[in-house]
C-alpha cells in the first residue's frame, strides 16, 4: 500500500460505523467504539542479528512521519502523545479504556488528531509484539478520548 491507499483507508474509517463486537475486518481489527487498520506488515525477525530489524523500524518511523505529513495538511500538526505512561498505568491495574490498554502494549507513541468532521481521534502509531515479531504501520480511528 502507498500513502494514498493509506489516506484513503482512514478517510473510510473516519466515517464508518462501529462495531457492536470486537472481531476482524480485511485491514485489521475493531470493537465499540474503534478501529485499527493494520496498513503495512514487515517480515519477522527470527533470523536476524538486529541489523535488519533496525533498518526495518527507521522505514516503518519515515512511513509514518510521511503519512502524518499528509494528514497535518489536513487537520494540523498532530500532538506525540507517548502510550508509556498508559502502559504502565494499565499493569498497575488500572483500567484503561479501549483501544488504548492494547494499543499502549505494543506501540510507544502515536500521532495524535481530532478529526473535526466526525469528531473522531486519528492516531498513527509504529507497532512491535516483540523483538522477533514483524512491524506494522497502524492507523486507529476512535471516539475514544486518549487516557
């Protein structure tokens, strides 16, 4: 997917409905009140040494800071809002709304926006399971305010 396709699965996803259940759909998985659409996937890394690992994150980083671009013309730079804090804040048991509790278990920070049409959060994030596990390029769409 290029930048555009990508521009295009969020200007859908800004206005399409909720789902009532949390499940799957083709570009990634949604619940009420959200969706998060899994834009690019890399390979694994099980047989890497880290070097490229470290290449593929600083591509999938670009990938984003260039998407944001785009969606800062529309909408104003977005605010880096860092899931750290969340993260920490969920393992201390507290409970964290969706979809910020998983998302705060696999990606860092997000860019952040308020779409004014639908009044919806745009955020865009870089996400890793683990070290060996493939990259995605995440794009979330809620009308959850983040925590």
């Amino acid at each position: 997917m290029d930048i555009a396709q990508h521009l295009a699965v969020i200007d859908r996803l800004c206005s399409a409905d909720f789902p009532t259940e949390h499940g799957r759909w083709e570009a990634g998985t949604a619940g009420p009140g959200h969706h998060v659409a899994e834009l690019r996937t890399s390979t694994d890394f099980w047989e890497d040494d880290g070097t490229e690992r470290e290449a593929v994150a600083a591509q999938y980083e670009a990938e984003r800071d260039a998407l944001s671009e785009r969606l800062a013309e529309r909408w104003g730079a977005p605010d880096v809002f860092s899931l750290w804090s969340v993260l920490v804040r969920s393992m201390e048991g507290e409970d964290v709304p969706e979809p910020w509790g998983v998302l705060a278990s696999h990606v860092p920070d997000v860019h952040l926006w308020r779409e004014a049409g639908h009044g919806r959060w745009v955020a865009l994030g870089v996400s890793q399971w683990d070290k060996e596990l493939p990259f995605q390029l995440l794009a979330l769409v809620t009308e959850t305010e983040p925590p």
